[in-house]
C-alpha cells in the first residue's frame, strides 16, 4: 500500500507528485487492471503469442536498419 506523510512546510501538490510517483513505481495501477477482469487461460496464451510475434517483429526490424 502506498503511503505518502505529509512533511513540515510541504504543499498539498508536492506530495500529491510523491504519491503518485510511489504508486507508479509499486506497479500498483497495473495491477488493479489485470485484476480488473478474468482472461480465460487460452485468451492469456493467445495474447502472450501476439506480444511475442510484436517483439519478434520489432527486433527483426531493427536487425534489418
């Protein structure tokens, strides 16, 4: 859980920026997200296989420049 206290003489936004940037850093938006729905076990391969032919396509692209 992220946690931000409020120091002496700390404006609102200042510390506001620090929870965010705690929050980011945790993964803890990413993982309210896969938690938002379920994927069924073959809709998780299918897509882990997609992310892998766009990773594989990428790195065969640059191998080429």
């Amino acid at each position: 859980m992220a946690e931000v206290i409020l120091q002496e003489g700390e404006t609102l936004e200042s510390a506001l920026r620090r929870f965010k940037r705690k929050v980011q850093q945790e993964d803890i938006i990413k993982d309210i997200k896969r938690h938002s729905y379920y994927m069924k076990p073959g809709e998780k391969r299918r897509l882990k296989e997609a992310l892998a032919r766009k990773r594989n396509r990428k790195k065969r692209a640059r191998e080429l420049e």
